[in-house]
C-alpha cells in the first residue's frame, strides 16, 4: 500500500507501529527524542521534530498513511498543539498521504448522555478547545478536496504505564493494599479504552475510505466507575479492595499550585463528576471491531506490578 509514518512512540503510535509492521507495512516512527538507530521492534525511527512543516513534510513524501498519535506534554497542549496540527495536516496535504489522528473525548464538553461521533463539539476547556480547533481544520481541507482526514477517539487508557486519572501510582498503591484517591466522583460511571484498541481502529481507518472524512470511536467496554475498577483490578489480582475517595476541590487546587498537569487537569475535571459515557456503535457495526476483553486489560495490568 506504501510507506507508513507513525509520529509518536508513545503506547499507542508504537502499538500502530507494530501492527502495520506485522501486516506487513513498510513502516517509519518520527519521534523527537529518540536515536533514528534505534529501532522501535525492528521498525525504524526517525529522529524528527514534527512541528518543523518542511522538514517532516520532506519524511511524508510518498507516504501512503500519515498517523498522528503525538502526545504532547499535557499542560502545554494550548501552546504545543496548534503548530503541530498545522504541521501535520500540512505534511498530509503535500505528499497525499491520509492523516488518520489520535484523538479524545475532550471537544463534546460536558454531555448529557452517551457520546457518539455526531455529538456537537461544544467544548468547555481550553483542552478541549484544542482538540475541536483541530478537527474543524482538518474536517475543512477534507471537504475542500485538500486532503483526506480521520480520526479516532477514545476515552481514558486503562493500561499500565499509561499517563490518566487511574495510573501507575493509584494502580501500585491498590495492589499494595493502600487506599486510593481519584479526581472527581469515584461512583461516576466512566468510559475506559485501552491503548492497543486505538491502535487497532487507527491501523483500520487510515486505509479504508469508509473512514475518511468523519470520526470514529474506540471500542471500549461497558463504563466502570473509578471505585469499580480498582476492586476489579484488586479482585483480579486476587486482593482485597481498597479504600477510594475523590480528592476534594480545595486540595486539588493547592496541588495544582506545585504540580502543573493537576492544575491543568483541573479544567477537565468535569468529565469524572458526572457519566462520562462513550458509545462506539458505529465503529463496531462498520469495522466489526470489538474491544479487548476487560478482564483482559485487567490481567495485563496485574501483570505489570509482580
């Protein structure tokens, strides 16, 4: 089909990677940071600054998918992302190459009910503003015949090692038999995706033009809350539950004080004080996709923390 660019070696744009890579795609990862010698599972890299138009224009030539799964800092998003969106979608429109991007829930703001593609993007963070700037340019050149877009979006990762509410800190800490403090509500029902599920679905649409020109949502399993998860990681884990309790606002604002990604994270609290719920019908009944099973996405966490 031609060559892949994946840009990003975070969990998902390495699992993109390794996909494409067993399908047998000629496949190249664009990272900022890592030595172009050092391949990522026998996929080569590219030590690459993808907010440099020309220059990751000029590695896009010829390519036949372009795969967004950048992952900036999170506190930096407002200031990180407009250049390198441009960037992107500018290094797609030049070499012809799909742009098939990595996406969140961020841009529906707070939504009564489930969320689907069709959803208005009615966004009420600067995080989320972000992130719907983004697709109505994208969407834009799409429908002015410039360029062929898509995008994938999931909710929170459940993995381990993967940034989020629930991470390698509250993940440790239940399986040592410690209590837990989360953002938000712990009883709010809440969506979960695993990382290798946006790979999967990212792998799909870049090469099926069904996809092309609208988005799409990662399978996910049924919404857990925060306090669900954590007994079913430790009942998994064959361990008693532990104790969960929501960090009160006060405390999160003085934490915000010293910590940027939680004074950051502030503004997107909203989305665990309340259901957040992503229904991802479309994708399964077009793509036949389904997700990982969830007592396997728990497994593998466990596994993760011997």
């Amino acid at each position: 089909m031609g060559r892949h660019l994946v840009v990003g070696a975070g969990p998902v744009g390495s699992a993109t990677a390794r996909l494409l890579a067993e399908r047998g795609e000629e496949v190249v990862v664009v990272t900022r940071t890592a030595s172009a010698a050092a391949p990522l599972d026998g996929v080569p890299r590219l030590r690459l600054d993808a907010s440099d138009a020309q220059a990751l224009a000029e590695a896009a030539d010829g390519a036949a998918v372009l795969y967004n799964c950048a992952n900036p800092p999170y506190h930096r998003w407002p200031e990180v992302w407009p250049p390198l969106a441009a960037s992107l979608l500018a290094a797609a429109e030049r070499s012809g190459a799909v742009l098939a991007t990595v996406s969140n829930l961020y841009g529906y703001g707070a939504v009564d009910g489930p969320m689907n593609p069709d959803t208005p993007l009615r966004p009420v963070s600067d995080k989320g503003e972000v992130r719907a700037a983004m697709w109505r340019d994208a969407l834009a050149a799409h429908r002015a015949g410039r360029v062929r877009v898509t995008e994938v979006r999931g909710s929170d990762y459940l993995a381990a090692n993967a940034a989020g509410v629930l991470d390698d800190r509250a993940f440790s800490r239940a399986l040592a038999g410690r209590s837990v403090q989360v953002l938000g509500d712990p009883a709010a029902p809440h969506s979960w995706t695993a990382p290798q599920d946006v790979a999967r679905l990212l792998a799909v649409v870049g090469a099926d033009e069904r996809a092309w020109g609208r988005a799409w949502h990662v399978p996910s399993n049924a919404p857990r809350s925060q306090r669900q998860v954590v007994a079913e990681l430790c009942a998994a884990a064959g361990r008693p539950a532990v104790k969960v309790t929501g960090i009160p606002r006060p405390v999160l604002a003085l934490l915000g004080l010293v910590n940027p990604t939680i004074r950051s994270a502030r503004d997107t609290a909203y989305q665990f004080e309340r259901p957040f719920v992503l229904d991802d019908t479309a994708t399964r009944e077009t793509f036949g996709l389904a997700p990982t099973p969830w007592d396997e996405m728990l497994a593998q966490v466990v596994a993760a923390y011997p």
